[in-house]
C-alpha cells in the first residue's frame, strides 16, 4: 500500500490560519462564524472572484446505499455568490469513482485480488490508486451521511493531481473544497471545486451566498 497517495489528517492551508482548525468551527467556539468567514474567503469565495470555481454537485447514494457505481456527480461554473444559487450544471449526471476503480483493478489484474474486491471499499488500498479512491470514497460518505467531526484536512492524489480537500461538517450543512496541494508545482488544472450532495444545495447555496455578500471588517468591528 502506497501512504504517499493519501494522508487523513494532514495539515493543509487552514493550519497556517489557525493554531487549531480542528476545533474552530465547533458551535460552542465564541468566534466561530468569523472564523467561517475567513476560511471560506481562503476556499471558496477568493477562487470564485478569480473565476476559478466549479460547484460540484453529488447524486445518488440516498436512504443508506453507498455502492460506488450509483454515485454520480454534475458540474457547474460559480462566479459570483448569486450563481451558487441559480447556475445550472454545464455536465450530465457522470459516475464519479467507478470509472477510475475499473481503470485501476484492469491494472491491477495480475496482481491476484479477490475476485468481489470492487465491492469492498475498505480492501481498495492493497491495490495501486486504491488508497486514493478509497480516501475519496470515505468523502462522499461523510458528505452524505454526515460526520462527528466539524472539520477535517486530508491530502488525496485524484485525476487531476495532488490535492487538498478541506471538510466541513456544520449544523448549516455538510460540503467539501477540493484545490491543487499547497506544495505542489504549477498544475495544468488550478480549478477549486465545491463539493456537495444535490439534496444540500438549496440551503447550503443560500447560506454561502449571504456569507459571500459579508465584509470581514464587519466581523472583525
């Protein structure tokens, strides 16, 4: 098993923003939606005025399923706060993780795996990419089906490179934001990505928006 192709838990860049990211978005934090605020201008809101972000929307895996070739995805381009809301997916609905398992067990044929292996996330990692798909598998689950933890920072090679996917798990809804590692070379691909399931994105969209549309001064007094 290759650990260099994902890492939970691994610092990102909102460990340079606060001593201790883990814990600052928890409801009882006194400062917690200025420190939204900041995050999401670092995330979110500063890619989208560059015109670098896409919202990424899931489908599928609804009331318990999580078999990887029922979870779909559709993609649209955000450029101002007002697009979270109404902008249409410029994609139909594609499968998001079986098409890079198939690629990956072709690959790994000889390699004497379990006949079922495609049925088994958990087991993904005995193969090469399988670590990755599998820390992309765990997202989408937590995404969907919700998670203890308010936030959390995890390193992940995908198709388009090494990247950072910062975790949100808020009583306002559960998202993710995926852009190129911090450390990585120039990429050919710098778009972020907003990431959450298509039953979210009303309320999500709504709240984005309004924080969106706020000056930090404003918070900061």
């Amino acid at each position: 098993m290759s650990y260099h192709e994902a890492k939970e838990h691994a610092p990102g860049r909102l460990h340079r923003l606060f001593s201790s990211p883990y814990t600052a978005f928890d409801n009882q934090t006194s400062e917690r939606r200025l420190h939204l605020l900041l995050a999401l201008n670092l995330l979110v809101f500063a890619p989208m005025r560059q015109g670098r972000l896409t919202l990424r929307l899931l489908d599928g895996w609804e009331n318990g399923d999580c078999e990887q070739h029922t979870l779909n995805f559709r993609d649209a381009d955000i450029h101002r706060p007002q697009d979270l809301i109404n902008a249409a997916p410029h994609t139909q609905s594609r499968p998001l993780l079986a098409p890079a398992l198939e690629e990956a067990l072709s690959s790994a044929n000889a390699m004497g795996l379990d006949s079922d292996i495609r049925l088994h996330p958990a087991k993904w990692p005995a193969f090469p990419g399988g670590l990755s798909l599998y820390t992309r598998y765990k997202v989408c689950h937590r995404l969907i089906y919700g998670e203890d933890d308010s936030y959390r920072s995890i390193r992940c090679e995908t198709p388009v490179g090494l990247r950072e996917i910062h975790e949100f798990h808020l009583e306002e809804g559960d998202f993710a934001v995926s852009l190129p590692h911090d450390d990585s070379p120039a990429v050919s691909d710098d778009t972020v990505g907003l990431v959450l399931h298509a039953a979210q994105r009303s309320a999500l969209t709504h709240w984005l928006a309004d924080l969106a549309e706020q000056p930090l001064s404003k918070l900061m007094g």
